[in-house]
C-alpha cells in the first residue's frame, strides 16, 4: 500500500485515535502501521478500503477529500474501536494539513499553506501584542515539549507515538493562533515519515531545520513582544495586499519540479521601480505537466501571453493584489493587458545588474536564512554580468566556473537534473565556450564558496534571452573560441574555504538520527575543539563541548538509580548550536561574495558569534 493512495487525515484526529488506545496497544502501533502499508486498497468514492487481513475490512471516509473525524475511519475486527488498526492507518496516511497553497483563484503557485486573509477573530493576539497570553505560552510549551522528545528520540526512536504528541501539540497551537510553531511541528512529523519510510528525497539538514525552527519559535512565544512576537507567532494564511496599477516587465520563467510530485512554471517580473514579482501555476503533474504550462497562458487578468511570452513581454496591470514574498493575485478585480517588454540592457531591467554582487549575495542570503520570517520578503535571486571559464569538477559532479565584477569566481550549477529539463545539457554547453562573456540570473545557494543555480542568461551570440530550463542551446549558438581564453584565478582560500565548522555541524546533525544517547557515547572531543579555538572559533569549541557534555551525562538518585535525562537542558544546547551553526555559515558565505583583495592582510576575518546573536 502507497501512503499517498490513503486520503489526507486531520492532524487532530490522527492524535485523538493514538492517545486512545491502551498502553500495550501503543507499544505494537509502529508495527501495525508498518504491517498495513503491505495490504491492498481500494478506492470508491469518497471511502478507501483497506483489506486487513482475508476477514477484515478498514474503511478511511473522506468527504471533501480529507478525513476530518475520528468517526471516518472504521474497522471491522472484534476489538474495534479500540484497535490499532484505525490508529494505524492514521498513521499511514498523509496529512491534511500538508497541501499546496493556493493564492487567489483561479493561480495556482508553489506548496505552501493556504493563502488569503483570516477570516475569523484572533483572541489570543490583537495586532501589536504586548505579550504572548497564558494560553499560548503553555501551548507553546508542549510543542517544545514534544520538539525536545523527538530529539531526545532520534528518528529511529520517534515512532507513531512521538508524532502524535507532536501532532496534538500542533493541534492546539494552531487553536491558540500560534501557525509558524504549528507549521513547524507538522514539518518536523512530516519529515520523521519520510526518513522512517526510507524516502529518497529525505535529507536530514531538512530535519535539523525544521526541528530547530520548532524549537526556536516555541521558546521565544514566552520571552517575546509586540511586533516580534507577531513575527513568531506568524500568519495562518499569507495575505494579498491591494496594490493599485502596475506596469510589468518580463524577466525570464523557470520550470518547477517538487520532490512531492508537482509541477508547473513559475515567470518573474518586474516592476518600474525593479520589485520583483512572479505568476505561477503549479499542481500535480511532476515535470511533464512543467513543460506544458510554460506554453500555456498566464491566469492573470485578461492577458492571453504563455508563461515563456510573459518572460520576454510586459503586462499593464490594473487592481494588482500581491503577497509579501512577491506573488501576483488573480482574483476577479484583477485586470491585465499585454504591454511592450523590455531587454535586459534596457530601463527599468538594467538596474538589477547595476547593485554590486556582493550587496546582492547578502540581499539573497537574508531571504534564503533558514530561520528567517516566512513574511520577511525578498528575493533569492542574482543578477551578474559574467565570462565563463570553463567546466569544474566537483565532488558533487562538474560545474561552470565564472568570473564576476570584482574578480569574484562564481560556481555556476544546474537548477535540476532532470534530464527531460534543458538545464543539465545547457551548463554543459556553456562550459565548452570559455571566454564567451554573458549577462546571467541565478538563484543563490549558501556556500563557502560564490555559487549560483543558472536559471536564465543572454544569447551568447545573438539578440534576446535564454530560459536555461525551457529553451535548448546548440553549438550553432555558440561563439567562435578566437578570443584568448582568461586563465582562471586562484580559488578563494579566506576564511571561510577550509573552516572548521562543520565539526560542530556534523554533530548537531548527529543527535537527530540517531538522538540524545547517541552522541553522548561519542567519548572525548577534545581534539576537535581545541582545532575549532586554533581557527579563531572559541564559541563554536565552548557549545560542542557542552552539547556532547549534557548528551552524556546521566545523574543518579541517592540510592544509585538512573534518573530521567535532561531532555530541555540536551534541547537548549542542541538548539543554540543549530542555529549558532547556521549563522556562522551565512557569515562566511556572505564574506566569499567580497571582492577579491589584492593584498590578504586586508581582508577582515569573520568574527565568531557568540550565542547570543545565534539564537536571534
């Protein structure tokens, strides 16, 4: 049985059902689910059947397409309701809450919660709160709660019960008008299903975030106030705000691809004064339904131009309503009419290449934080007049070397590698054309090194521009290798190229699979810490010492007895390195994308947060 062939179930009744059933019925509940992922199902209507053994039949009911009651699952084995299995196939299935997002009708754009304003009252928070309300503190606390036994767990210890209690806590943060916590507590579960099941597209840095984000967000709902606290707090559905006339002016599209199974395209914009904006359209469909919609017309007002038309035209937009991250509403006020584009060299789309590269790198970087506020805005994208210099082979595969403004190198990647997509053979091509000089847009991925995933770029001999996803290159296009080629320049090796960091990264990865215990039999890290204060990282070397100290250290009673470990005080120190961690990476990161210095004595180093600035 494939879990996406059960429908969608409540996360408050996959709770109820769990904390139903008796204590020996928890303690065989990861089998069951296991045991039911093996049987058939089938589908009639509204209600999925699942064969439980030869006699026994499980009944999943979902009006509307989601289980919304304890009641729409039933069984008919003898023990029934209190079995396992109806708690089981909860389980097993999908949750309700993980859709994609949908904008104002009729686009359809990228998964994420749903969008449009609020409709009922909040209670709990008016809009400059002072203070989080005991409600939502104690709310607050049982997410951090249930955070800190997830990683006292691991995921292999993190069974159906764990994420239930993580899937109630939610459930009632959700109640309390807490949605960015919540959010976090059904990403952390979703992410446990995956890396339980063995799924291929599971990484545990996407656990190591997600885990850190719940945490962080459920202990400052208790320390935080007005407009920081709002920002915690976070928005049940993102908004669209009015935003009268625009004129628009086509950049470039991009297919999209989900590890989930959709697809579609999505095509930037901008605007007179250079705001970015873009118009999606994404679903169910995988990467054969992205390279239909690119040819298909833009839901946006009156207008009949293609996502790829939209990417080198103009739109006059009329009654424009626009989320904070960018995207363009198309609700019925909307009116939209196609208007003259420009080029890339003309007003107003010039100026995205006029900015510095490195004031764009750290633009992007705060829009790409791990932790940043999901309304913050911004973009992630890089704007960058380059000459190629040819392919680089990586540990990873082989990547296009450039040369920016300011002597900056810049790895060039493949935005995917689906080879039905054009992006792997285009980077492919560009590097057999060293010399060849490009106006290029790329979307920023954090690294030690200057690195970009090569979304769009001019023609390399030509008039016009190139969607490096959509549109195929051929030699023909390319220009004639007459130029000498310009040798490449030494690689950055700053700061940030051969940091010791990831000696405390690798161990607050650690402790998620494999959870508290674990890294607390790792013995004595001395070593690594004295190589962390050599390289100028005294905080780096204080927190792991302290995160593998509070993971082994187990107290005893007067009468020598194991007392329970210290899950928050474990949680805390996992916490600050996490995010201690990830701001060190986005420091460094942000000092590769400085100009080249002629003389090294010149460069700054980057200085070691300390904790405190970690944890903002």
């Amino acid at each position: 049985m494939n879990a996406d062939r059960l429908p969608p179930v409540a996360p408050e009744v996959t709770a109820t059902l769990v904390e139903d059933l008796s204590p020996r019925l928890r303690k065989r509940l990861d089998a069951a689910v296991t045991k039911l992922g093996t049987r058939p199902t089938h589908r009639d209507g509204d209600t999925v059947t699942i064969a439980v053994d030869e006699e026994t039949e499980l009944r999943l009911h979902a009006p509307g397409g989601v289980v919304a009651t304890a009641d729409g699952i039933t069984c008919g084995c003898l023990l029934a309701p209190a079995c396992v299995h109806r708690a089981a196939a909860a389980c097993a299935a999908p949750m309700a809450d993980a859709v994609p997002e949908l904008p104002e009708q009729p686009t359809r754009v990228v998964p994420e919660p749903a969008s449009g304003t609020d409709p009922t009252p909040d209670p709990d928070s008016a809009s400059s709160p002072e203070a989080a309300s005991p409600a939502q503190c104690a709310a607050a606390d049982a997410l951090w709660s249930a955070g800190a036994a997830v990683l006292e767990a691991g995921v292999g210890g993190a069974g159906a019960v764990t994420q239930s209690a993580l899937l109630r806590a939610a459930h009632t943060a959700r109640l309390r008008h807490l949605p960015r916590p919540a959010g976090a507590a059904l990403s952390v579960v979703t992410l446990l299903r995956a890396a339980r099941a063995g799924d291929p597209s599971y990484r545990t840095a996407d656990l190591v975030t997600a885990l850190a984000e719940l945490l962080g967000t459920a202990r400052r709902v208790g320390t935080t106030s007005g407009a920081e606290l709002a920002a915690v707090r976070g928005r049940a559905r993102r908004p669209y705000s009015p935003d009268g006339s625009l004129r628009l002016y086509g950049l470039f599209t991009e297919p999209v691809v989900t590890d989930s199974g959709y697809g579609g395209a999505r095509t930037w914009v901008a605007g007179s004064d250079g705001r970015l904006c873009t118009v999606g359209d994404v679903a169910p469909g995988g990467v054969g339904r992205a390279l239909g919609v690119a040819d298909r017309a833009v839901r946006l007002g009156d207008s009949a131009l293609t996502h790829r038309e939209l990417g080198r035209a103009g739109l006059a937009v009329s009654g424009a309503t626009v989320s904070p991250d960018g995207r363009l509403g198309a609700g019925k006020g909307v009116k939209a009419v196609t208007a003259r584009g420009a080029a890339w060299t003309e007003p107003p789309l010039a100026a995205l290449w006029e900015t510095p590269p490195s004031e764009q790198a750290a633009r992007a970087l705060r829009s790409t934080s791990r932790y940043a506020d999901p309304d913050g805005g911004g973009s992630d994208l890089l704007f960058l007049d380059v000459e190629l210099l040819g392919a680089v082979r990586e540990s990873g595969g082989t990547c296009l070397l450039a040369l920016c403004d300011g002597g900056i190198s810049v790895r060039l990647t493949a935005a995917d590698d689906d080879p039905a997509l054009a992006h792997r053979d285009n980077l492919m091509l560009l590097a057999a054309a060293p010399g060849t000089r490009l106006r290029i847009i790329g979307r920023m991925v954090p690294a030690l090194q200057p690195r970009l995933t090569l979304l769009a770029c001019s023609h390399p001999t030509g008039e016009g521009t190139i969607d490096l996803g959509l549109d195929r290159l051929h030699r023909a296009d390319l220009p004639d290798p007459a130029a000498p080629v310009r040798p490449a320049p030494p690689q950055p090796g700053g700061t940030g190229a051969h940091s010791p960091l990831y000696l405390l990264e690798r161990r607050v990865e650690q402790s998620v699979p494999a959870g508290r215990a674990a890294l607390g039999m790792l013995g004595d890290v001395s070593a690594e810490t004295r190589r962390l204060r050599r390289a100028g990282l005294p905080t780096a070397a204080g927190l792991l010492a302290a995160l593998c100290a509070s993971a082994a250290r187990r107290d005893r009673d007067l009468f020598g007895r194991l007392v329970p470990a210290d899950t928050d005080g474990f949680a805390t120190y996992w916490l600050t390195a996490a995010r201690y961690t990830a701001a060190m990476a986005e420091s460094l990161s942000e000092a590769a994308w400085e100009p080249m210095r002629e003389d090294p004595a010149d460069a700054s180093p980057v200085p070691d947060q300390g904790p405190g600035r970690a944890m903002a």
